[in-house]
C-alpha cells in the first residue's frame, strides 16, 4: 500500500511558522508604535495643562544669541534654525578631524608596539596606558586649562614662520580663493578617481601575473601630479592671506579658537589609545606563519608589516574601529565643558530662551543618531570590500 504523502500546510495558516512569526511581529510594532503614541500625546496634553508651549515652530524665530565660531556667518537676528545648523557644523569639523588625527596617531602607536626597539614600544605601551586610563572630560579641561593659562597673551604670541599661537588660539596662513583655486579642486578630484581605477588595475594584474606594483607610491604620486595640473591650469594661483600682528590682536588669515584646540587635542589623543590597543590586537591575530613566509621572501620588518600583516590584520580592525569613530563623535558633546558652541551648547541656548527643552533634545537625538549611523554605513561598506571573499 502506498504511503500517505503529508499535506502540505498553507503559507497564511496558523500552523504555518513564517505565518504566525509575521503575525507577531506586526503585533509587536503595533504595540511599540501605541505605546510611543501613549507617550507623546500624554506628554502633549500635560504640557498644554501647564501652559508650556510646544513645537518646532520656534525655529523660524529670531535666535536672538551670537556664536563666537562658526564656519560660516551667523548673527542674532538670524533664526535658531541656522544656529542649529552652525552647532552641526561645529560638531562635524570637530567630528571629522578628530577621526583623522586619532587614526593616525592609534595606527603608530599600535604598529610601535612591535617594534624591536624596546624604547619605542616602551613609548607606546606608555601612552595607551596614561590616556585610555584617564576620563575623557578631564583630558578636555586639562588641555583647555594649559592653552588658556600657559601659552603667552593676547599681543605676546608666540610666532613660528607666518604661524602665531597665544591664548587667542592657532593663526595660520590661508589660500585666497580664486577661480584658480576651483581648478585645484577639480584637478584632485579627477587624480582621486585615476588612483582608485590604478588600484583596481594593480590588484587585478597582481592576481593574474604574481607580479607586484605600487599599491600606495603611484597612486599618490597620481594625485598630486592631476592636483598641480588643474593649479596650473587655473592659472597658478599663489596668494595667501597671512596672518599678522595687529594693534590688539593678530588679523588676517585663518584661526583656530582654544576651545576647538582643547576639544580636537583632547578628543584625539582619548581616542588614539583605544585604537593603538585595536591595531595592536589585529596585527596580533595574524598567524605567525604569514611573518615567516614574509621572512622566506626575504622582507624586512617594515615591508613585512606594511605589504603582509596590516592588509591581512584590517579585516579584524575594521568592526572595532568603528566603534572608536562612534565614540568619538559622541564624545564630543562634552565640548559644552569648555565652551566649544557645538550643537549641544545651541540646543542649550536655545531651551534655556525657548523653553522647548523636550524639541531641543529631539533635535540632539537626531543629530548624533544620523552622525552614528551614517559613520556605521561608511565603515560597514569599506569593511565589506576588505573582507575576504570565497571563490
């Protein structure tokens, strides 16, 4: 007798797994979407009974407060939208450098911690163990403390070449832009592009040949070389707005206040200890064969470290780092401590005149969410790419 085929369960039935997962799933967003909606009319309702008044509507109203740095000009009779977008600016120029100068200290001081020379490894171990143990906000107030009170006054700068730093801050020389200038801009970006196509050339020809070719010398050289042409083409251009010493102040040219000085500084330094310890942990997870074999090859220390365990070692690095990048640029709502006009210290202002303290906060939540998330899609993309792939 033939067996029974079982029947087969229809895809909406409730004995059907994918069925009752998608139903509980739509109940549970149903039940957070009613709750939120709970929260937000409740907390509507209690403040229209205690004649607090709500919205966004305040953006559009005059700020009514001055920003003493911004990236581009604001002043009181402007709206508190644009003050909002100053502080983003601010938290963004603080954000950005701060990554850079913190991956290019981490990355040395991680890679110093195998070096043969037991002075520099002492060096780094050091500098790991000082700063990651001593709490960020005090960092800032130290630093803040010694470009405030120990570097010279305001008419006493101490001057390097066309460069001045006193209590007012960094002066540095800036190039007058010009139509030349755009041409710069163009030519980089076009020998960015034919770097990225060489290297994807290199790589292929390497996996086809064996044979090796410049990965970062010729690329670089690319770059530089299309930059200079577009400068040639835009005619040139050389002039500079130098900095100088006025009747109270040093005029001209571009300035860094302390308390970005103090916030970059400190933030920086924080952050490079966590990512020295991220390198040194990757480049650890390298099996000890690939510095033999590099060794058979007959490279050197260096050469080993660069051309065989750092590539390999970035597929570890990557997932933490980007953890680091997050933190830092949370970390720097802290500028608040020091006076750094960030777009906490403008939501601040703004809640004290206002007295829309819960917008405020939403405005800071979303801020620092999309900083977040859009850091997580960069590095998830570029970790993607670095990620070993099965063939």
């Amino acid at each position: 007798m033939a067996a029974k085929r079982p029947r087969a369960r229809n895809a909406w039935s409730w004995r059907s797994r994918a069925f009752r997962g998608l139903v509980y799933q739509v109940v549970a967003a149903a039940a957070i979407a009613a709750l939120a909606w709970f929260l937000w009319s409740n907390t509507l309702h209690n403040m229209r009974v205690r004649g607090i008044q709500s919205g966004f509507d305040f953006l559009g109203q005059q700020a009514g407060f001055t920003i003493g740095e911004s990236l581009f000009p604001f002043d009181s009779a402007e709206s508190y939208l644009k003050g909002f977008a100053v502080g983003l600016s601010n938290t963004l120029r603080v954000a950005v450098a701060g990554i850079v100068l913190a991956t290019v200290i981490g990355t040395l001081v991680g890679v110093g911690r195998f070096s043969r020379n037991l002075l520099v490894r002492s060096l780094c171990a050091g500098y790991v163990e000082c700063f990651r143990n001593i709490p960020v906000l005090l960092q800032l107030l130290v630093w803040y403390l010694v470009l405030t009170e120990f570097l010279p006054g305001v008419g006493e700068e101490w001057k390097a070449g066309p460069f001045f730093l006193s209590k007012g801050g960094l002066n540095f020389p800036v190039p007058v832009w010009s139509p030349g200038q755009a041409w710069s801009v163009a030519g980089l970006g076009v020998g960015l592009l034919l770097a990225w196509g060489y290297r994807r050339w290199a790589r292929r020809r390497f996996e086809d040949t064996g044979k090796p070719r410049s990965m970062f010398w010729t690329p670089l050289a690319i770059v530089v070389l299309a930059t200079l042409v577009g400068w040639t083409l835009g005619g040139a251009p050389t002039a500079l707005d130098v900095p100088r010493k006025g009747e109270f102040a040093v005029e001209n040219g571009g300035a860094l206040t302390p308390e970005f000085l103090a916030l970059w500084l400190g933030l920086s330094l924080y952050t490079a200890a966590f990512i020295a310890e991220v390198v040194r942990s990757g480049i650890a997870a390298v099996p000890q064969g690939q510095s033999e074999a590099a060794a058979a090859l007959g490279l050197d220390h260096r050469m080993e470290i660069r051309l065989v365990l750092v590539p390999q070692a970035l597929r570890v690095i990557i997932p933490p780092l980007t953890n680091q990048y997050l933190n830092l640029t949370k970390n720097s709502s802290l500028a608040v401590a020091i006076g750094y006009p960030d777009v906490v210290s403008i939501a601040n202002t703004s809640m004290n005149q206002t007295g829309r303290a819960v917008e405020c906060i939403a405005i800071i939540m979303v801020v620092y969410l999309t900083l977040s998330l859009g850091t997580s899609a960069l590095m998830n993309w570029y970790n993607a790419r670095v990620a070993i792939k099965e063939r």
